[in-house]
C-alpha cells in the first residue's frame, strides 16, 4: 500500500489535518493495518517538501494547533497518475506462507511439513469464518463488506493452495531430499 497515494486520495475530497486523515484510513480502509500518527505525520511532511500537499492554516479545536492540509495541483497530477497506472501481477512469489512451507521441506521431515500445512489450513479457515462473519452483521458497513470480500478471495486462493500442497508434500519432501 502507497500511504502517500492514499493520503493524497483522502486530500482529494478537501483540506483535513493529520488526525482526520487516520481516522478517514481507518475508516475507508478496514481490515487494513491501522496508520500510525507518527507514520501520517511524517508522510504529510514529504508530501509538503515535495510540493504535493501544502499546508492551508491552522485549527484548534479544544486541543493543540492541527496543521491542515490541502491537495495541490502537483499532488492531484500524481494522484491522477497512480490511479490510471495498472498494477502489475506479482512477478514473484513474496508470502512467508509459501516461504515457511519450503523451509519447512528443507529442514524437517514429511509429517512435520504435513503438520504445519494442516495447522495453517485451520488457521486460514478461522479467519474465513470471522470474516464471512463481518460480512453478515448488519452493521457492516460497504468498506467492511468490500476489504472482507477482499481478504476472503485471497484466503480462499491460499486455502485451494494449502490442499493442493498437502496432496504434494511427499512427492516435494522427495525432490527436495534425493
């Protein structure tokens, strides 16, 4: 995730200051890792430096002064930029999941890879149920439903991995242990 992009997409709408900021993340974007202040605060800092937001005056609503700030029209052009630019597909396996299963084969033997794979398997299946969950609340709200959907597809995709995997395990232990 490009927090710079984000934060720029969260400026598009009018001027906020940092606080609104984490909290419009939070909210647009549940499921996400929550932004920290520090992290928001120090991304607003190079937007401003590289001229994409600037700074447009100074609130204190009962608390310290809050800097607000608005997009500029260099910092719409690059928002502009990256939301017209296409994502390119993984060009590499990058999961620790996958990574953990392959050291797995390496150092132990067919029944602890077996072991870890089924672990895993129930551990995907019970985050798919607390999601499939978030989806049925009536509170649930569209951002929920849609990161929920999100998650759920890329856990599906993992969970058809892990059992094809496990079908695979001692063929792969074999290959890897001539």
């Amino acid at each position: 995730m490009s927090t710079s992009h984000v934060l720029l997409g969260l400026l598009a709408g009018g001027s906020r200051h940092g606080y609104d900021l984490k909290r419009a993340h939070d909210e647009r974007l549940p499921r996400a890792r929550p932004l920290a202040f520090g992290q928001v605060y120090a991304t607003l800092g190079r937007l401003q430096r590289d001229g994409l937001v600037a700074a447009a005056g100074q609130d204190r609503a009962a608390g310290p002064d809050r800097t607000t700030y608005a997009l500029t029209d260099p910092g719409r052009a690059a928002l502009d930029e990256w939301l017209s630019t296409v994502e390119p597909p993984m060009p590499y396996v990058a999961s620790t999941l996958f990574t953990k299963v392959v050291v797995a084969l390496l150092v132990a033997d067919v029944d602890r890879a077996r072991s870890y794979l089924v672990a895993q398997r129930g551990a995907h299946s019970a985050r798919l149920r607390e999601l499939t969950a978030v989806k049925a609340d009536p509170a649930a709200t569209l951002s929920d439903v849609i990161a929920a959907d999100f998650a759920i597809d890329h856990l599906d995709a993992d969970l058809r991995w892990l059992r094809a995997t496990l079908d695979r395990v001692a063929d792969w232990h074999r290959e890897v242990h001539p």
